[in-house]
C-alpha cells in the first residue's frame, strides 16, 4: 500500500489513499478516519484549497511549498501558527 509523507513543521506525516493522516508529532499509528488531508493552498490570503488531495496523490511535488489544509472531527482549517518565524509550508512530499 503507498503511503504519501509530508513534511511540515520539522515532522513526518504519513497519508493513506482515503486521505487519512497519521503519524507527526503525536506519533500515531493507525489513522483514525476523523483527520484528513484536503490538499494545500499556494499562498496565504487563499481562502481555499488550491491542489486537492487527489492532485497531490497523482502529483507530490504540488505540495511542496504549499499550506497545509486538514479536516479534524469536521473542522476545516490551513494550518497557522509560526515556523521559525513563519507560517509553516510543506518541505517535502513524497511515497513511502
């Protein structure tokens, strides 16, 4: 089964192909269905995901450099917060 790792914060996320995201800092296991990836958006005024889950399924390198968009327990959101001053992007996206 090809499992999609994203890179975002200095941790690993892994990704199934339902979009599930497990791993990262908390270091799950299992995914539990109620966290998923939705894709990134290219810039921080986009109000929106601009390369779906299904794009960077086909494409990783479309994420790279984007922000991160999840949806947890049906909360949707960009990832904010600061990254060495910054808002976190993603810094790699590939298979494992």
């Amino acid at each position: 089964m090809k499992i999609l790792i994203i890179l975002i914060r200095g941790n690993y996320y892994k990704i199934n192909c339902k979009g599930e995201i497990f791993g990262g800092e908390h270091d799950l296991t299992e995914p539990s269905g109620d966290w998923l990836f939705l894709g990134t958006s290219t810039h921080h005024m986009n109000n929106r995901v601009i390369h779906p889950f299904h794009e960077i399924w086909k494409n990783p390198s479309l994420a790279i450099k984007g922000y991160m968009w999840d949806k947890d327990h049906d909360t949707t959101r960009m990832w904010g917060g600061s990254y060495y001053g910054q808002l976190p992007r993603i810094e790699a996206c590939y298979f494992e």
